[in-house]
C-alpha cells in the first residue's frame, strides 16, 4: 500500500527557539544545513515571517536540498533500510537536470534536525541511505500512476498536468507516449499573476510573498489591512482567462484528429485540477468528444507514479536474482538489504513523498 507525505514547498531560516510548536515531525520540521537552521512546509507557514517558495529549481541550489532533505527525513527507514528512490522534472527541464539531481541524491545522507518542535532532541539526526535513483519525465510518472496503480487504466488517453510552475500535457497509449503530442507551458502561476495584477490595482498588497498570494488563490480569500476580501470572482476570471489564453491554445496545436480517434478519455492530474473553475473549461471544451476526470488526490499523482517506478524497479531485480540463483541484478546496483520505494516529487507548490514498504 502506498502512503504518502505533503507540505508546502516552503522555507525560512531562522535562529530563535521554538519548542513544542507541533505534534508531529510532518508539522514541526526544521533542518539543520550549512551552519543554518531552516523550518519547512506546514512549520514555515506557521512561524516564518515571509515563507521562501522555489520556482523550478536546479538540483544544484540551496532550495532542492533543503526540500529533497525534508522529504526524505519523510521516509523513516528502518534499521539497514536502504531507499530505491525515484524523482522528477517537467519535460522542459528534464534533460538539463536529470544527471545533475541523480548525482544529488545517490548515497548515504545524514540529516541533522531539531525535533524540539515537535518535543524531541534538539540534536537529532537520521541516516539516509539510497542505493538507486530513477529520474524520469514528471508527466511519465503520472502515466504510470494512471496505468500502473489503483485505477489500472489500460486504454489510450490524454493526460494533462496542472502544476503551479508548468502545465504539461501528453498522448498516451499502450506502446507509450507520442512524443509529437507533447506540451509544456505556463503553470497555475500564471493564473495566480492575473489575479495580483488586478488587485493591485485597487489595492497595497503590503509586500506580500508569492507563496501567501498562492494560498489565497486557493483559499479564494485574501486579508488585506486586516480586511477580509472575498477573491471567488476574481479567481474564476483569472482561471477561465488562463485557460483561454494559454492551456486551450497549446492543446489544439498538440493534438490532432488522429490523437481523438485514439483516445477516448483525458485525466487531469496535478494540483491545479482541483479547481472546479478550470475543471469546467476542460468539460466545456471537450464534451462529446473525450470524457474528462480527475485524478484521485491529483496533488500526489506525480509521487505516486514515482513510488510504483521504485517498487517495479525492486520486484525487478528481485526476479533477475531468483531467475539466475545469483545476486541482484547489477543494473539496478541493489543489495541484500531490505529496500524501500520511494517516490519523491519536488513541485513548486507542494513537495510530496511516496512510500512503499514490502513487509514480506
């Protein structure tokens, strides 16, 4: 059974003491790095004054390490515990990254945390061993959550990723993806923009940060000089605008006729599907011509892939060892130690971390 971890890809460092602010280390993470203490996700939001947010990151830069620690601190191993780890980036930036972020995560790490927030040991530390990391296409991870996990999808279909930093679309059918049919554009941020660009024209933001517009985006409130404003209105215009302008427009120049009578279905996925506003722009376009869902827990569809990719990679090497009365297979470089799969998406608005633990 998968089992998964969000928070907000948010940061801040910070020097002052905060004991038994949480109940839990999901709540209460903050990670000691480079001389630096730093509090994460749900902690950030809490007790930062102006939560950091990364956009499209290099595996190189301060904020990948940090959010690719936190998650992995996730992952509780137990003793001996080794991780087979999959990640990913959008087509737009997975080959740029890809050698980059295996070279970032493969090996032993040690993370040192204070988990006095949550009443634990300021001087904590867990080692983290991973013995095989997989980075793929984001949107494949997603295809394979589809067609690999509790929806079992065996036909052709679209499939459309709403992100926050970049919205991605593909073709999938049995054989694999058509390459030719590939998008990959503006995220939700763009919807977010329009939204501050209107608002700013009637009112002082008060330097507030992306990441607190982006929450009110999807809160659909926004207080302003401790007045309380309703955004329902403003964020329909922005969404069916963002639609209009950018998602529809890609679309029809990606897939063709041939790619319609192939496929019958288009799941969305991502966690900008969680918008009945863009939900219905996709049914409007599209009715009669393709049914259109949603991915179940779409935030966690690109993790989830990746946690399935982990665990096939596991079973795999597992049958080549059986098959051959040998060792693992040297391809996946695995040892004899017990191993856990994990997936581990790095989104822009939320990071999320996947599971899979074979008892047997």
């Amino acid at each position: 059974m998968l089992k998964s971890y969000i928070f907000p890809s948010v940061y801040e460092a910070i020097n002052r003491e905060l004991p038994n602010v949480s109940d839990n280390i999901l709540n209460g993470m903050r990670l000691k790095l480079n001389d630096e203490d730093y509090i994460i996700g749900n902690l950030a939001l809490a007790e930062a004054y102006n939560p950091h947010k990364s956009f499209n990151g290099s595996p190189t830069e301060l904020e990948y390490s940090i959010l690719s620690k936190a998650g992995l601190l996730l992952t509780q191993p137990k003793r001996d515990e080794e991780l087979v780890l999959t990640s990913g980036f959008p087509f737009s930036t997975y080959q740029l990254f890809r050698e980059q972020a295996k070279e970032q995560l493969q090996g032993t790490h040690t993370i040192y945390y204070d988990a006095t927030t949550f009443g634990g040991n300021p001087n904590s530390k867990r080692d983290i061993n991973i013995s095989k990391v997989e980075i793929v296409p984001e949107i494949v991870g997603c295809i394979t959550a589809i067609r690999e996990g509790e929806l079992q999808e065996k036909d052709n279909f679209f499939v459309v990723s709403l992100g926050y930093g970049t919205c991605e679309a593909v073709v999938s059918t049995r054989a694999g993806i058509i390459n030719r049919s590939s998008v990959s554009t503006k995220g939700i941020r763009h919807a977010v923009n329009i939204m501050t660009n209107e608002l700013s024209k009637n009112l002082y933001l008060n330097l507030k940060t992306e990441h607190q517009l982006d929450v009110a985006f999807q809160s659909g409130n926004i207080t302003v000089n401790r007045v309380s404003r309703n955004l329902g209105e403003i964020r329909e215009r922005a969404l069916k605008t963002y639609y209009k302008d950018i998602i529809s427009p890609s679309l029809r120049a990606a897939f063709l006729d041939d790619d319609f009578n192939k496929c019958k279905k288009m799941f969305l996925v991502g966690g900008g599907s969680l918008y009945t506003e863009l939900f219905d722009c996709f049914r409007e376009e599209f009715n009669g011509i393709v049914s259109v869902e949603t991915y179940p827990e779409p935030e966690k569809c690109a993790s989830h892939g990746y946690c399935i990719n982990s665990k096939q990679r596991i079973a795999g090497a597992f049958k080549s060892a059986k098959g051959s009365g040998g060792s693992y297979d040297d391809d996946v470089a695995l040892t004899r130690n017990p191993q856990l799969a994990v997936g581990l998406d790095l989104g822009n608005a939320n990071t999320c971390v996947t599971i899979y633990r074979n008892e047997d």
